[in-house]
C-alpha cells in the first residue's frame, strides 16, 4: 500500500489535552482554561477546520478550508465526507459511491481505500490529517503548546469498528487518546446539564454524516445513557444529496447528457451548490441556485424555495423520529417524560429540524449554545474531569449494538445486549460439538440479528489445547468485556486444563498494528522535512506581513534614510518576493530564513526612523514634568 505522508507533531509539550469533534463536515478542538471551555482558533479565524483532504500532484496534502476550495476545480482528488467511511467495507458504503467524485475501492482486508494519484489512502490516514490540521491550529491558539492527548467524541451509534478506526487515526495523528466519548454525553456536559439534580434528557444529533439520539438519565453529576438508536449513514451530506438529484432530474428533462450529470466536476459543483442552498433556506424563504460550468456546456439556473426543500427532505426527517421513538421505547420513557431536549450537530439549523422534534418530544429544544461547537466544548468538559478537574462527573455509555459469537449452525449467542451500560463484563459457557474436538473456533459477532450471516464479523480467534474427550464434556467459559472506550476483550478458557486464549478485538476492517507501524514510521522517517516544510511556511507568511508594513511605509521614510540603506532594502525585498514567488516546496528552509533574515536586517534603519517618528509625535507639546 502506497501510505501519504503523515506530519509528526513534536516539541512535546504535557499537560495540554484538547477535546476534538471530529465531524463529517466539519472539526475543531476545544479547551478547558480558568474561564470554563472555549473553541480554539488562531486570532481573527475561525475554529472550524472544513473535514477536507486535497491531494496535489506534488508536495503535501491540503486540509480544510484550503482543500475545500479545490473541490471544484479537482474535485477526483478531493476527499470529503471521510467519516462516512470510517471503520465500513465496500458493501456498506454502496448508498454513497455514485454521489463520489473520487474513486473508492477495497482492500483484501474488506478495507475502504480512496485511490488518488497512484497513492491508496485509507479513511483513517486522511482523518489523520485533519487531526492534525486541528491540533495544529490548537497550537498556534495556544501560543506553541503542542498537543499529544485529546478526548475525541464520536457518534453513540458508532459501532465497535468504527470507534476502534477512530483511535486508529488519532494514533497515525501522534495523539494520545484519553477517552472516546460519545456527541450526546458530551453535549450535555457543554450545557451543564450535569450539574442538574436529576432528569432524563434526549439528545438529537443530526450531523453532515451521521445521526443518533441517546436518552440519558442524570443523577447528582452520573450520566447514564439508558438507551441509543441512529444511522451512521443519515446526515446534512444526504439533504445535500436530495437536493443533486432534484438538479440532476431537471436537467435530464431539459435533455442533458447522463454522462455529464455523473461527471466529477458536475457532482462536486452540485454539492457545494446545495450546501449553499440549505443553508440559505435556514434564514430565507427561497433562494436562487446558479451550476454554470462552460467546460461542460452547462449552465443551470432555477429557484428553490423552503417549502419545496421540506418536501425533499421530510422522508429523511421522519426516519430521524422513528429512532427517537424506538430510543424512547427502549429506555422505557414517555415523551412526557423528558426533563430536556438539546440539538446537536450543523444540520439541526434546518428549521423543519426543530418544528419537527419539538412536536415529537413535546419540549422547546435546547439551542443556545452553537450547534457546530457543543460537542468539541463538552469533550473539553470531559478533558478537564480526566486531568483532575474539580467538576465530578461519571459518564456511563451504552453499547450501540449487541454483542455475541457465532456458534454451530450459523445461530449467534448475544452476550452483550444493545443499550447495555459500559464497562460491563458477560461469561457464558460453552462445549464442543464433535467427539475428541480439541479446539474452538470463536467468531465474535455485531449486530441484532439471530443469523451470523447477517451480523458483522469483528474478529475471529482459536482456542486449541482442549483435552480429547466426548462431544460435550468440554465446559469452556467465554467471557466478553467492555471497557469504558467500547473497546472489547474476548477471552475463552476450558476449565479443566486451564488453557486459555484471549483476544483484543482488532475489527474486521480496522487497520492491523502492522500497518498503523508502516503509516507511523512513513511519518517519523519524514519528521525532519515535515518539520521543515512547516518552517518554511511560517517564514514566508513572516516575509509576507514584513513586506506590507514596509511598502505602507517607505515612501513616507524614505527622504530621512541614505541612499545605500534604500538599495540594500530594495534589494532584500526583491530576494523576499521571489521566495515568495517560488512557495515553500521550491525552497528548503535554510534558504527560506536566510532570505527572512536578511529582510528583517534590511528594515531596520527604517523601524528606527518610523520609532522614531513615533516618539516625537508622542512628546510632541509636552514639558519635561509631563514626560
């Protein structure tokens, strides 16, 4: 496999753990400080990091907002929507290939792979790099800090795969995981809602991706999630899609092509096209949608209004509400008997959204905090419980789908129930099938149907060293552990002998140690040039502000500096333009600070004659008592 570079983070800095809300759509990181949790960004930019990945033909991968401009222009090698594909295998993911402007593919491991540019990258490469995308941006927020642990929050319905490709990611990423916590818990912690005495809240999350509801009870700071139901395939991303369908079914009427309506560049201008158009009709009653792509001989106007948008998507908001009401039935609850409904997740500004759950819990929804940081506020929340924080909180999560083995016939034996409160254990005892049997096939199994077929196969493992004996003597206890994380452990023993065997799952479609070591090691054997490279950027974007403040000021200083000065500044600012000119892939960092250097070296006699400027017109009419 042909693994994408991957940065390293370095200069370690400990005791600065971040809460990350790796989204769909979007991803930010948040922090617990003196004043509470806030969202981390850069003076004057945003906090959001745009879930990105842009692949050029030479030199690093482009994250965020900077890879989403390239969604257009080279949308085959643009990769969007990666939590999608997180912990799936080509077969579940079938709904999304023909919206992909990208190629998908699988690995002999049942592995989803995007093939871009001759390189084959896995979804948790690629989260990998918003993740360090947002670390990154945490860093320059926090002054230099580096970050090397976080609390990552992920869907409560993100099954066992998917939550183990999570921590995969943040591993490629160099980051530490603490905790894995689920959006719900951790909205409920960014509203406070821990500090209630008791009561049971329900919290919707409809995200770009993905969408659960989770029911929780809160007693004295103890969540407990008594019940969860979702869709790891139902988001804002399949608004979107309804909306490229209404454009492409309009366009076939008026006798375009089918081979243009499936072109890359058609499908990743129709996207942003409808992304845009949801979001205006959050605030206006109609909006106007203009395609016009000459290259294809396109040019598609027409005007869609909210009424017309609802219609399109009132099917999926109705799937939404009958998992609110199985989650109900679940934990056993009325709607009468919420104390607190909270909205998370981008796609629940859809103002049918609200209408729609208000009516179905009976309750005005909690939406005061923005619905785009909650969840990386409250992972902060939980960042600051885990460092030693004074806030007392217990988080107890549930399992999204029940746990078994497969046993003979093709039957599953649940071991573990969905909704199940974690960390939990469940021992169960099992016996050979066949005379003189003397080892056990384990298939570990996820999913709530009665048929192995029609579960998901997490991992399979042997126990051997059985002693020889008549078809059901044997007694083997099988026990299967949850810890906090979700993360399972699956071990069996013959209680006769003693022999055991024990296995962590690694799932089906996770990535092996093997390779998450290759990916690690493609990164540390680059870490110098990564390092570098990053350098070099931060040295041009230092040349860059260093020539504005020059140009905006020489023609006034000018007359006050000497004729050698003035040539030794043209000169540097020449040498600093063309670097500028060249980027940072064309030149190493020695050269990059050199050329700074020398700029800086330059400017001075004219920082001297601006400072000086700058005192006189601050003594200027005043006495020496004053000064």
């Amino acid at each position: 496999m042909g693994y994408i570079e991957l940065n390293v983070l370095d200069h370690v800095v400990k005791n600065v753990v971040l809460g990350i809300d790796l989204g769909t759509t979007n991803s930010l990181a948040a922090i617990w400080d003196a004043d509470g949790p806030r969202v981390l960004a850069p003076e004057g930019e945003s906090p959001i990091v745009p879930s990105v990945v842009y692949v050029p033909e030479k030199g690093k991968a482009l994250v965020g907002s900077a890879a989403k401009a390239q969604a257009v222009l080279d949308p085959t090698h643009t990769l969007f929507s990666i939590k999608r594909f997180m912990g799936r295998g080509i077969g579940d993911i079938q709904a999304d290939l023909a919206m992909l402007p990208y190629k998908v593919s699988e690995t002999d491991r049942h592995l989803v792979q995007f093939e871009v540019r001759g390189k084959k990258i896995t979804p948790q490469q690629a989260s990998a790099l918003i993740l360090q995308e947002v670390a990154l941006r945490a860093v320059n927020a926090l002054g230099g800090a580096d970050i090397i642990q976080a609390v990552i929050t992920v869907p409560a319905y993100f099954d066992e795969p998917q939550r183990q490709a999570t921590r995969d990611a943040a591993k490629l990423a160099g980051i530490e995981v603490l905790r894995i916590v689920s959006e719900p818990t951790a909205a409920c912690l960014a509203y406070g809602l821990d500090q209630k005495g008791e009561g049971n809240i329900a919290v919707y999350d409809l995200g770009g991706g993905t969408f659960d509801v989770s029911i929780l009870r809160v007693d004295d700071g103890v969540f407990q999630v008594l019940s969860t139901a979702g869709d790891t395939a139902l988001g804002g991303d399949d608004f979107d899609r309804c909306l490229i369908r209404r454009f492409q079914d309009e366009l076939r009427a008026q006798g375009c092509a089918e081979e243009t309506l499936a072109d890359p560049q058609f499908l990743s201008a129709a996207r942003l096209a409808a992304e845009h158009a949801k979001r205006d009709l959050s605030s206006d009653p109609s909006t106007r949608i203009q395609l016009s792509l000459p290259e294809l001989g396109l040019d598609y106007r027409t005007t869609l209004t909210r009424a017309e948008f609802e219609a399109l998507i009132t099917p999926l908001i109705n799937k939404t509400l009958d998992h609110c009401r199985r989650a109900l039935a679940d934990a056993n609850l009325k709607p009468s008997d919420l104390d607190e409904v909270v909205l998370v997740g981008g796609s629940t500004r859809v103002p049918l959204v609200r209408a729609q759950v208000e009516a179905a819990f009976g309750r005005k929804p909690h939406t005061e905090l923005n619905p785009d940081h909650v969840v990386a506020l409250g992972a902060a929340a939980q960042a600051q419980v885990l460092t030693g924080g004074r806030r007392d909180v217990l988080l107890l999560d549930v399992t999204p789908l029940s746990l078994g083995l497969e046993t003979m016939g093709g039957a599953v034996a649940k071991m573990i129930e969905r909704n199940s409160t974690i960390p939990c254990s469940h021992t169960e005892g099992f016996t050979t099938y066949v005379d003189n049997q003397t080892g056990l096939d384990l298939n570990i199994l996820q999913g709530e149907r009665e048929l192995a077929a029609n579960c998901r196969s997490l991992g399979q493992f042997k126990l051997t060293g059985i002693p020889p004996m008549p078809a059901g003597m044997a007694k083997v206890a099988v026990r299967f552990h949850l810890d906090a994380d979700g993360q399972l452990t699956v071990t069996a023993r013959e209680e006769s002998t003693g022999v055991a065997s024990t296995i962590t799952v690694e799932p089906m479609h996770g990535l092996t140690d093997a390779e998450v070591e290759a990916m690690l090691h493609e990164g540390y054997a680059n870490a110098q040039a990564d390092f570098d490279h990053r350098r070099a950027v931060e040295l041009i974007t230092e040349m860059g502000t260093m020539l504005r403040a020059i140009e905006k000021n020489l023609e006034a200083a000018s007359p006050q500096l000497d004729k050698e000065t003035l040539e030794d500044l043209a000169e540097a600012m020449v040498a600093a333009k063309a670097a500028i000119a060249k980027g940072p892939e064309a030149i190493d960092k020695a050269a990059v600070q050199a050329t700074r250097d020398s700029l800086e070296q330059a400017s001075l006699p004219l920082a001297a004659v601006l400072m000086d400027s700058v005192v006189k017109k601050a003594v200027s009419g005043k006495q020496l008592g004053d000064l």
